[in-house]
C-alpha cells in the first residue's frame, strides 16, 4: 500500500490535493496476488486522483481479525446512486 500512495503523492501535490495515509506500524500480510493487488489499488487511487479537484484523499489500512480492510476516500464528485448499484452489480458477478 505504501508503494501505490507515493506513486501517486506527485500528482496529488501537483493537483494541490492532501493525500494522507493511515498505515499500522507493523506490516498486514495477506494472501493474494500481488500483481493484481497492485493493479487493483492503482486504479482506485487512480480514481480518487482524476475525480477530485481539490481536497485529499485519503488511505487506510486496518487490521480485522484474519482480514486486512483498505479504505480509499476522497472529495471529489462520487457516484450518484444507480451508478453506485451499477458497480456493486457487476462486481459480484
């Protein structure tokens, strides 16, 4: 997660966005593939970074018994709520 929010840290202070991170001081292992992983948070981060004109985005991750949660928020516009249902839609299928 480090990786992914200092790839970004130069676009977000050029955009004059705060981008803060919550990390635990000890490292979350979890099983997964780490090229997907990857790939997965750049395009969140991604996101947050084209959709927000001014503000910060914000990254956390939290420790839940045997599960890592990754929090990803920002200011920017967001999705109204047919196109939020959209996206729950299709990535359940």
């Amino acid at each position: 997660m480090q990786t992914a929010v200092e790839a970004i840290r130069r676009a977000a202070d050029a955009k004059g966005l705060a981008l803060e991170s919550d990390l635990p001081a000890l490292p979350v292992y979890i099983e997964a593939d780490p090229k997907r992983l990857a790939q997965i948070l750049d395009n969140l981060l991604s996101n947050a970074l084209n959709y927000t004109e001014r503000g910060r985005i914000t990254v956390r991750v939290q420790r839940d018994r045997t599960q890592a949660l990754i929090t990803i928020r920002d200011t920017g516009i967001g999705m109204d709520s047919d196109q939020s249902k959209s996206v729950r839609r299709h990535s359940s299928n």
